[in-house]
C-alpha cells in the first residue's frame, strides 16, 4: 500500500481504538445520568468514531484503491495537507469538547470541512470509466 | 473469499436488517407509546458496529497485504477473537439497551460492562492482527 495510505489507516486505527474505548466507558456507566463524566462529553465519541477512525479509514483505502492515470494518483501532493487538516480539525474539536469552548470546536470543523473539500478534490478525477 | 472475511460480511448483512428492524421498532415505540421500549441508540450501534464495522472488517481481512508467506493473513486466533467478542458484546447490548427500566439493576449494569469490554477487546484483536498488515510498498 503506499505511503500515505498506510498513515491514514494507522492514524485510524488509533482513534478507533480511543474513541472505541470512550464508547465502552459510556456504555460501562449506561444508567447513571447524563451528568457522568463520559456522557458529559459524547460528541468526542461521536467525531472520533466519525471522522477520526471511519473517514479516515475509507480515505485512506480511498487514495489507494481508486483508479490511478497509468500508474499517477493525481493531486496525490493534497494528501498530507488533507491529513494535516482531518487531524488538526480532530484535535481542536476534541479540545472544545473538553474545554466546553463552542468557538474551539467550530475552528475544529472548519478544519473537517476544508479536509472534505481536499479530498474530494484528490478523489474526483479518479472516479472514472474504465480506460478514461 | 477467504473464511473470516465470508463470516463477516453475512454477519454484517444480518446486523443491516436488525438495525433496520430495530429502527422501525423505535418509531413503532414512540407511535404506540411504549414508554419502556427505547432502542435508537442499540439501532444505530448495531448498524455503526453491527453493519458497517464488521463489513470492514471482512472486507479489510481479505484486502490487506500479505503478513507473511506462512501466515498471509495474520493470526486468525485474532480474528475469531475480535468475532466473538464483538458479537458477544452487540448481543449482550441488544438484551439490556432497549428497556430502560433495566438499567438501574445490578445485574443490567453488570452485563453494561461485559458488553463493553468485550466489544474493546473486539476492536484491539482487530486493530492488532491488520497492523502486522499494514506494508508500505
């Protein structure tokens, strides 16, 4: 696989793993209220699971498995910018979760949607008949 | 295909149809005002972990370079685990999540936990066996 496939699905397993283990916290303490500490902060569970493990995952297979020009992926130099963005639009989001900062948070998903853009940007040219 | 990759993609298609089935429960539930019956969140568990992770999962154990020659696909005691595991942990889910008036009981809370530890041991089987894959070409 290349390169940039293989960080992507590292970076993916990663937050499947954390965001999986905030699901199980959540699930361990079911019944207990709202007001628990792992239910207080559900939206990271939700955007790890999201966009950290499962876009992630899927772009990352994407930019392998999609047809190629002869052997080029163009617009292939987008991808560590577009995992730059995914991550750093994670991280802030996690951190306006935990800080409760709205403004944090939207900075956060900014940083998803400009990722987005990116890869559907990388993607689309390759999305083709066959022999085109 | 090989064997895993077989079992869990039908089991995936199984978990599809529940979650779907579930999910018309939970409109059923509210139209009939069933106060006790509340299966959204298990409906969408079942599909996100049910359906579209197991799917990966098969489809990835198939996908993946090679581990070896000897062993091409990693360690398949790994891959049941994660089977097992997660699929102990969605059952045991599907029987308590539903009722909430289950939950404040002991042994409701008991089985919350079993769930949730062994759908995380599900996913690190996983993630353990598909990193040994993971080969830069």
């Amino acid at each position: 696989m290349p390169r940039w496939t293989a960080v992507y699905v590292v970076s993916s397993f990663v937050y499947l793993l954390l965001g999986g283990a905030w699901g199980a916290w959540m699930l361990a303490t079911k019944g207990q209220g709202a007001g628990s500490v792992p239910w207080a902060y559900r939206a990271w569970h939700v955007e790890a699971m999201l966009f950290g493990w499962l876009t992630q995952f899927i772009w990352g297979i994407g930019f392998w498995i999609f047809p190629r020009f002869w052997t080029a992926r163009p617009r292939s130099e987008l991808l560590p910018w577009n995992w730059v963005l995914l991550n750093g639009g994670l991280l802030l989001g996690a951190w306006g979760v935990f800080t409760r900062s709205l403004g944090m948070r939207f900075v956060g998903h900014l940083g998803l949607l400009a990722a987005a853009v990116l890869f559907a940007h990388h993607a689309w040219p390759r999305i083709k008949p066959p022999g085109a | 295909m090989p064997f895993y990759t077989r079992l869990f993609v039908k089991t995936s298609l199984a978990y599809a149809v529940l979650a779907a089935a579930l999910l018309a429960l939970t409109d059923l539930a509210s139209l009939m005002r069933w106060s006790n019956f509340s299966p959204y969140q298990t409906a969408l568990h079942l599909f996100l972990v049910g359906w579209v992770l197991q799917l990966i999962i098969g489809i990835a154990y198939w996908m993946f370079p090679k581990y070896t020659q000897a062993r091409p696909r990693g360690y398949d005691g790994l891959m049941a685990l994660a089977y097992g595991a997660l699929n102990v942990g969605l059952i045991l889910r599907l029987v308590v999540e539903p009722i909430p008036t289950f939950w404040v009981e002991s042994w409701a809370r008991t089985v919350f936990v079993v769930s949730s530890v062994a759908q995380w041991v599900g996913l690190l089987a996983f993630v353990v066996n598909m990193s040994l894959r993971i080969k830069v070409k």
